[in-house]
C-alpha cells in the first residue's frame, strides 16, 4: 500500500504566503487495490515521513493552453519540441515553462496538441517553501480539467475556456491520480521520482561550412541566399557573383574588397540602399559550429535560416551563441528520417552583427 498527498494550491499573490500556508488543504489517500481518501489535514500539520508522494493540485485559472500542430513522434522527443514551437507566442521563457500536453492524430498525418502550461514563477515561493520541508512534488495535477473531458482536442479547449475555480471534488482527484489528464513537471518537479530536464546543452563538434553567395537584387537592400556546399568555393561564388552584378567591371584582383567599395560608391550616389551586413554575417555564422544551414535569407535587417541540428541541445546552443540577431525565434522544428532535427530561425541584425 502507498500513501499519496495532494495539496491543495489556491494561493493569489495579494494573500501572504504565510496566511496562504496556514490554511492550506491536504487531502490523504491510501492506493491499494483502489484509491481511497484517508483523511484530510493541512500543510503545517502534514507528516511528510509517511507519505511516498507528493501531489500540487493546481486550479485552472493559473493553467494556460494552446494548440499546436506537430510531427508524430514519441512523446520525449516532443517535449524537447514544444518549447520552440511555443517561443513568441507566449511571454513565459523556456527555463520558467513547466508543461504537458494531450494529443491527437491527424488524418493527413501529424498530430494536434493541446498545451497546458504555466510560468514556474507563480509558484516558485511555495515551490521554495515545500522544497524547506523535505517536499519534492511529483507533478501539478489540475483535477479540474476532468469536468471537461471530451474526445475532441478543439471541444476540449472550448470548455476550458468557459471553466471557472471551484471546490476540488474528491472522486476528481481519484481519477486524475489514477489516470491523469495532465501532469505537469519540469527538473525541480520529479515525475514518479526523476530528474527529467528539458533541455541539457552539450558541446559537440562538427563544422558548419559555409559557400555558395548569390547576390539576386540590388534595390531597396540586397537579398542574399546562401546553399552549403564545400568551404574552398566561397571565393569562386563571390567572384561569380560580382561578374553577374557589375559586367562592365573586367578587372578583378580582388572581388571582396572591389565589392566592398563597388558598395560604398552605390550607396554615396543613392542609387540604391546598401546598408548591407552580409559578409560580416557570414563571418559570424561560419564560427558557429554543430548546425547545418540549407538556406540564409538576408534582406536589409531582416534575416531568415533554415537548416538541421542534430539535436536539440545544438539547437538551442546556436540560438545561445547568435545574441547578435535580436528576436532571434526558432521555428518549424521537425524530426527528419535522417534523424536530424530541420529548423527554421528568422530575426533582425543588430547594428553590430
């Protein structure tokens, strides 16, 4: 036989954490055969030592969702996922998301998922005070969203949307113990026990190679595509480029530095708008080791990537690294056949890339 503790979290920052704490429900259940309430009790009186877990029931009000559409991939894999996708549509950064998700397949293939989230700095001083007492919770559980089960992930969200806070109901939370309907956890909140962190960087080493440098327009900023293929054939593109975009130019020792100052001339006279950091980007992306780019857009200030990583820990240590691209956001992100994880990042270039 276990014994589980569920507590209940009902805390509104206005209110004391102190007060909160004082009055703040427990409710005891034994699981043998079945789960059954034991007795009820409060936090200041609660005995930890006979207890083998550790339950937050959150009300809804504090849960946020949102739907998503992803690859079908086994669930460890979209947890590593959901943060990106989530990135730039919700205020709450990846280190403070704790999360979990229910999904569904689609015919076309793919799945949707509904999101359930919180920012982990509602919670982080009971988190703070629990953790004092020796308590390490297993997972938020939000018994409430069991009134609003439906088949249908859409339906779903519906009804949630119209839910409001009320008394926990006791056989609500036998059920979601026994078959939850979300538990959310993150590396201070231990599911079943373990440490599961969301993301752990690593260094690797593997080289990113940059080469092909098509100029394809020359008005209102310059647009730029890059293709990967070997490191020795920047300068033929380069200089391939130059020939397409100034024929009349026959003499050519030195394209870079004749492009550098074919630029400048351009941008004296006005005839065009040349504020252009392209060689300068290359530079700095051709330092970032781990990632391969397919594609690079530049277009002014605007600049938009898609490339693979080999796994999320790359993924999110070249977004570390390029602090010169501001709003940098990572998107689309997909698990390939080859095993890689494809990519798309778009973002503005700083003054000083």
């Amino acid at each position: 036989m276990s014994i589980k503790a569920v507590i209940e979290f009902k805390y509104h920052h206005e209110e004391e954490l102190d007060d909160f704490i004082k009055g703040c429900k427990v409710y005891i259940f034994k699981e043998d055969k079945k789960i059954e309430l034991l007795k009820k009790t409060t936090l200041l009186e609660l005995d930890t030592n006979k207890i083998d877990g550790f339950f937050i029931n959150i009300p809804i009000s504090i849960l946020n969702f949102r739907i998503l559409k992803l690859p079908e991939l086994e669930k460890r894999r979209l947890r590593e996922i959901i943060p990106f996708e989530l990135e730039g549509s919700i205020l709450t950064k990846q280190q403070d998301l704790i999360f979990d998700f229910i999904s569904e397949k689609l015919d076309g293939g793919g799945i949707k998922a509904l999101v359930a989230f919180i920012d982990k700095n509602l919670i982080s001083d009971f988190l703070s005070y629990l953790k004092g007492r020796g308590i390490v919770p297993s997972a938020l559980i939000c018994s409430q969203l069991r009134d609003n089960i439906s088949s249908d992930i859409e339906e779903f969200a519906k009804k949630i949307i119209n839910s409001t806070d009320k008394d926990s109901n006791m056989n609500e939370i036998i059920e979601e113990l026994k078959n939850p309907t979300i538990r959310l956890f993150d590396k201070d909140i231990s599911l079943t026990g373990l440490k599961v962190e969301l993301l752990r960087p690593a260094l690797k080493t593997s080289v990113l190679i940059l080469t092909l440098l098509v100029i394809t327009s020359v008005w209102l900023g310059f647009k730029l595509i890059i293709n990967l293929k070997e490191q020795s054939l920047i300068k033929k593109d380069i200089l391939i480029g130059y020939k397409l975009l100034f024929p009349e130019d026959q003499k050519i020792t030195d394209e870079l530095y004749q492009l550098k100052s074919r630029l400048k001339v351009l941008k004296e006279k006005k005839e065009a708008i040349i504020d252009i950091k392209a060689l300068d980007v290359l530079k700095r992306l051709s330092k970032t080791q781990g990632i391969t780019l397919s594609e690079l857009i530049i277009e002014r200030e605007n600049i938009k990537m898609k490339g693979d990583a080999p796994n999320m820990e790359e993924l999110e240590r070249f977004k570390r690294e390029l602090t010169w691209i501001k709003g940098l956001t990572i998107s689309n992100v997909n698990h390939s056949d080859k095993g890689n994880y494809a990519f798309s990042a778009s973002g503005r270039i700083g003054n000083e890339p």
